[in-house]
C-alpha cells in the first residue's frame, strides 16, 4: 500500500497531472478562467495526430505479426464486453432508467484516449517500453462499445429507430477517430523517416501541449461536478470508481494472456479502466437523444478521469508490476 501511494505522490506532482489539477480548481473555485474553443480543439486535434502517427510508425517497425492481430482481437472483446458489466453494476447500485445505464455502459465501454496518452508519458518517464501496436488498440475500442449499449437497449425493451446510416456515420466518420486512424496510416506509411522528419512537431512539443488540454480538461471536469450536485448520488459515485477497477483487472487479464510486456499490461489495464468522453457522447446524442448526458458526462469525466489521472494509474502499474513479478 505504502508503495502505491508513494507512486501516485510521485504521479501527483508531475506537471501533466498538476495542470489538471489546476484546472479542477479553478473551476470548483469559480475562476474566470477558460480556453477559447478553437484553442481547445486544436489542443485535442494535435494530441490525436501525434500519438496516431507515432503508433503508426511504431507499428511500421515492428511490422504485422499475430502478437498485433491477437492485440487488436482482444481490444474489441473487451470493448464488447465491459458495457454488459457496467450496465449490471450501474443496475445494482444506482436506480437510473435502462437508457441511461445502457449509455452509460457505452462510455466505459470505450476508451479515453487522453488517460492512454498520460499513462504513456508516465511509463515513458519510468523507464518502462511498451508495445507501439497499442495505440491501435486504443483505436480499435473507440466504437463497438457502442454497439452492445444499443443492443442492451433493444434488448430491454428500451427500443431505438436511430440505429440507421445516421448512426453508422457518426460512429465511423467521429472526428477523433477518422484523425486517429488516419494518423495512424500516414505513420505507419511513412514509418521511422516520417516520424524522424517531424519528430520535433510531435515529439518534443507533446508533454506541454497535453499539460495545457489537461488543464482545459481540469476546467472542463471541475464546471461538471459544480453543476451536477442532483446526478451525484452515492451509487452514482461508487460506480465510477468501482468500474476503473473492474476493466483494469479485464484489463490485466488480457494483456496477462497476450504475454505483452509490462508497459503493454499497464495500457491495456488503462484502456479497460477509461471511459469515452468525446467519440461515444457523439454518438449517443444520436442513438439515444432521450438518455441524460449530464450522467454519462459527470461519472467519465468528473469521476472516473480523475480517479484514473491522479490514483488509478499508479495503482495499475503496482499491481502489473507485483503480478509480473517486476
């Protein structure tokens, strides 16, 4: 225990999670403090881009082998599973409607790319390699949590008629994903000597401007706790706490039996633990216009993203390490 809270003071005090912090503040305390938002979007825009093409390239030297299909198989799987188990937990805990805990389900079913990008720089920090591929599997996760969220709907009577070409459109064409996936290809088109003619563009830059969308994403998260006191039920926190720790131990269980090394454990027990706030919202707004976005948004990026930033990464690559004998 000593040593886990040792590692999250040390994570504490980095200057990725200190701007989030910021941020949180600031809001909580009513600051006037904002990012215009073409700003914050182009801070979200480069994130994408860099960790895209840099997982592209990485790919590009490792080349296409089964360890990578085996990978991105195992992402999807998780994917289509966490919801079921985020909707039966939200079910048990809390008294929200099928729609609700469906769309629920759907955001902890996909990832966060942003808790992905801090838990890389973390592991960066330390020492620790992990497989490139994984930016792949982040991007693979983004949508078919999307898909058992509508099927648990159906299922439940709740019923839809907006799972048509509109949906479909959302969920392919979703900005972040098209720039991830697309970053990804030029990356892993144009392999190392890509990466080496941009390298200060995307590489020296990236842990400052992921301090600032922190910081943005601090007083993004901290203006959703302060208007959200009526979502905010005992059950409703429980859960999105309780759930990081449910897809971090799937997580482990995944990349356990994949045998990637220990950084590619931590992310795959990252990605299990994370929740959509920007890719599955979208959709969602399309899906299941009559489910409450305040909830979904509050628990993935009011609870759970914090939890993840400030005590659940270093607690995931505690328990990777002690399992791995590492």
């Amino acid at each position: 225990m000593d040593s886990i809270l040792a590692l999250a003071g040390a994570n504490l005090v980095s200057p990725i999670i200190l701007s989030f912090v910021l941020g949180l503040v600031a809001a909580l305390a009513r600051s006037d403090l904002s990012f215009p938002e073409a700003i914050a979007k182009g801070l979200s825009l480069y994130l994408l881009f860099a960790i895209g093409f840099k997982g592209g390239a990485g790919v590009a030297a490792h080349g296409v082998d089964a360890r990578l299909v085996a990978a991105l198989l195992a992402g999807v799987a998780l994917s289509l599973l966490l919801p079921f188990i985020a909707f039966a937990l939200l079910r048990f805990l809390t008294r929200v409607s099928v729609t609700d805990a469906a769309a629920v389900a759907g955001h902890y079913g996909s990832i966060s790319i942003v808790t992905f990008v801090a838990a890389s720089s973390l592991l960066a920090g330390r020492g620790i390699p992990a497989e490139s591929y994984m930016v792949a599997v982040a991007a693979a996760m983004e949508a078919p949590a999307i898909l058992s969220a509508l099927w648990l709907v159906a299922r439940r009577g709740g019923g839809t008629e907006r799972v048509g070409a509109e949906l479909w459109r959302e969920i392919l064409l979703n900005g972040s994903i098209v720039l991830l996936l697309g970053a990804f290809a030029i990356g892993w088109i144009t392999g190392e000597e890509g990466l080496a003619e941009i390298s200060s563009f995307i590489v020296e830059p990236f842990k400052g401007v992921l301090c600032l969308f922190l910081l943005d994403m601090g007083l993004v998260a901290g203006r959703g706790l302060r208007g959200s006191r009526g979502v905010l039920t005992p059950g409703v926190v429980a859960f999105g706490i309780l759930m990081p720790l449910v897809g971090a131990a799937l997580g482990l269980a995944a990349g356990l039996g994949l045998g990637v090394s220990l950084g590619g454990v931590v992310l795959f027990m990252v990605l299990g633990a994370s929740a959509s706030y920007i890719a599955v919202p979208a959709a969602m707004r399309v899906a299941l216009p009559e489910a409450n976005p305040a909830l979904s948004l509050t628990l993935s990026l009011g609870i759970t993203f914090p939890f993840n930033l400030t005590l659940g990464i270093p607690l995931y690559m505690m328990l990777a390490g002690a399992v791995m004998g590492n």
